[in-house]
C-alpha cells in the first residue's frame, strides 16, 4: 500500500469498510490496483480464495470468467466486476454452440473421450466440460484425473494444450483458441535480450507458443513464476514472457532481481486490454452503484459443480461420468 494514498484509492477503502467487501485481484491488473486489494493472486489462487472470504460483497479486479468463477463457487455472495466488458479472447474463442456440435461429432464417430476445459472460457462451456483446469493445477488434472482410455479435448487454448500434450504425453484434441497477449510475444525480440544479457533466466507462460517457450528456462503460471523466483537467493535478471503488470508483484516480492518484459510483436507494451479496463474509478463506481454484478445464470447450476470438483480438491467420490454421456 503507498504511504499516501490518491483520493480515489481512499473513497476506495472507505467504501470497502461501509459495504463489508474483500477485494480480490488478479496479478494482471494494474499495480495501483493489486495495491489496494486484500487478496492478489492468479486465477486458481483468487478461485480458493473466494470461498474463504466471510464478507457479504466481492469486488473482483480481474475478468468476467474470474468474477463468474467467484459466484459460481460462492452463490449467497455479491460478485462486483467493476467493467462487464473486461472479456478474454480465449472466451471469445470457443462459443458453446461449436463446442457442443463439436462434441457430438465425435460421439457420433465413436470416440471416447473426456472435455477438459481451460478456466478462461464462458459458464457455458464449463457446463459442457468434464474438468476445468487453470494454468497452476492442468498437469495435476491431466495425468491424475481424467482416466487412461479417454482421449482428451482440450479447449480453448491450443498453446497451453500443446504444452501439456508435451509434458504429460496424453494426446490431445485441440481448439484452436489463443491468448492475444501471450501469442504475440516477439521471438527476434527476445533472441536479442537473450545475447545483451547471457545471465538472464528467460521465464515464459504456458499461454506463450512453443518458439517462446522453446527459449525459456522455466515455463509455468503466474502463482508458478513467484515460486520459481523465490528459489533465487542472488540477484538475477530475469526476462518475462507473461502480461507485464506482473512484473509489480515480482517486484515487490523480490527487489532483489532485475525484471525485464519481453516486448509484443507490434505493442511494446503488450498489456492485456481486458483487465486493463478495471481503473480505479471503476472501482469506485461498481462499489457505489453495487452494479455491476455477476447474477446468477442457469448455465451456472452444472457449471459450478464441474469448478468444485476440479479446483477445490474435494476427497474422491465416485469416477466422474463424461459429460453428456
Ligand atoms: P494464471 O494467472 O492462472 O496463470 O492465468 C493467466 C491469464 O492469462 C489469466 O487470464
Ligand atoms: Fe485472456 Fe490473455 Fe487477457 Fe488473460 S491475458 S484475460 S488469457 S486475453
């Protein structure tokens, strides 16, 4: 937390105290904004979290399927998202209508198979799926959960999927789904970084395709990397393939290091548009307004108990039926 703070971030906690909110957010977001939050985390981190909080109102600094995940898994609770439109183009990436036509094709060709779903796609596609993963518990559920004998269609991202193809060894039916932040990371760019600093770690997201992962020294999710850093007592450089608001948590955490992003093939930046519309003022408002709010969807009824049993380690029950079957 800054030692003064701007009058927005101040009506910010007032408010927080007159509603009874807990602010959770994503390490995406602006640092302005994860300084203000109770809770920062990645999308697995915030989704436990969220059902330890014992305050009435969630404000979620992160993108619809995050805030949709937080009332999924906690129905009695307000979820404010403080801009609807913060989307995900894995989300837009694969539409339910495909996906459901897309397995019923299969069945009808006679293929056994499990969906597992990444975490950034709709409720709806959540609901047609037998397992949703994150990027910090996908190996965990792909070689411990979804029994030998199935095929697995992997949907929305055909990079982490790949990824996981390859550590795992299960075969894969891919969507053909991207991040467009973690596509575009430029390849020239990062070869260059690599030769001006030989003793860098280059550290690189499973949303990244393989010619950036190929060059990484370590690939793993956000919650991943902090640990991964943590392992470093000396100063170390480290080149990052990931959104680059992540470098604040980074930093914050060990200041020791030196942190350098690796820029966009086109945007040298490369921030995420999405969790980039969560300002401040937003955040204010929302809170103010309570709107908006995620309300309950019908999708959500079938939705939640496939995010329970995936991401809450619930003990082991009986083998789970595919979905649709
Ligand atoms: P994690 O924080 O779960 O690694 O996800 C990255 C991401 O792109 C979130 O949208
Ligand atoms: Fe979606 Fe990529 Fe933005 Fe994450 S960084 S919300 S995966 S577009």
């Amino acid at each position: 937390m800054p030692a003064v703070l701007d009058d927005v971030s101040a009506e910010i906690l007032d408010l927080k105290k007159q509603l009874g909110a807990t602010i959770l957010a994503h390490y995406y977001q602006d640092g302005e904004v994860q300084a203000l939050a109770d809770i920062t985390g990645d999308s697995l981190k915030l989704a436990r979290e969220a059902t330890k909080v014992d305050s009435p109102v969630i404000v979620f600094c992160g993108v619809l399927f995050m805030a949709e995940t937080a009332k999924m898994l906690n129905p009695s609770k307000t979820v404010l998202l403080p801009d609807l439109a913060a989307g995900c183009s894995l989300v837009d990436a694969c539409p339910a209508d495909k996906l459901e036509r897309y397995q019923e094709k299969l069945r009808i060709n006679g293929r056994k198979f499990q969906t597992v779903c990444y975490i950034n796609s709709s409720a709806k596609v959540k609901a047609l799926s037998d397992w949703v993963v994150t990027s910090g518990n996908a190996e965990d559920i792909v070689r411990n959960k979804v029994p030998a004998g199935y095929e697995i269609l992997f949907v929305p991202d055909k990079h982490l999927g790949r990824y996981l193809q390859e550590v795992t060894g299960r075969e894969m039916i891919l969507w053909d789904g991207s991040c467009m932040v973690h596509e575009v990371f430029s390849v020239g760019d990062l070869l260059k970084m690599r030769r001006r600093h030989p003793g860098a770690k280059t550290i690189a997201h499973p949303e990244c395709p393989q010619n950036i992962l190929e060059l990484s020294d370590f690939v793993g999710g956000t919650e991943a990397m902090l640990k991964y850093l943590g392992g470093f007592g000396r100063p170390t450089e480290f080149l990052v393939a990931t959104e680059p608001n992540m470098l604040w948590q980074f930093q914050r955490r060990f200041p020791q290091h030196t942190y350098l992003p690796v820029p966009g093939i086109t945007c040298a930046c490369n921030n995420c548009p999405h969790m980039a519309r969560n300002t401040l003022e937003k955040i204010r408002d929302c809170m103010v307004n309570r709107e908006p709010e995620i309300r309950w969807q019908p999708e959500f009824d079938r939705a939640k108990d496939v995010l329970a049993r995936s991401l809450l380690n619930p003990p082991a029950t009986a083998p789970v039926q595919p979905a649709g079957d």
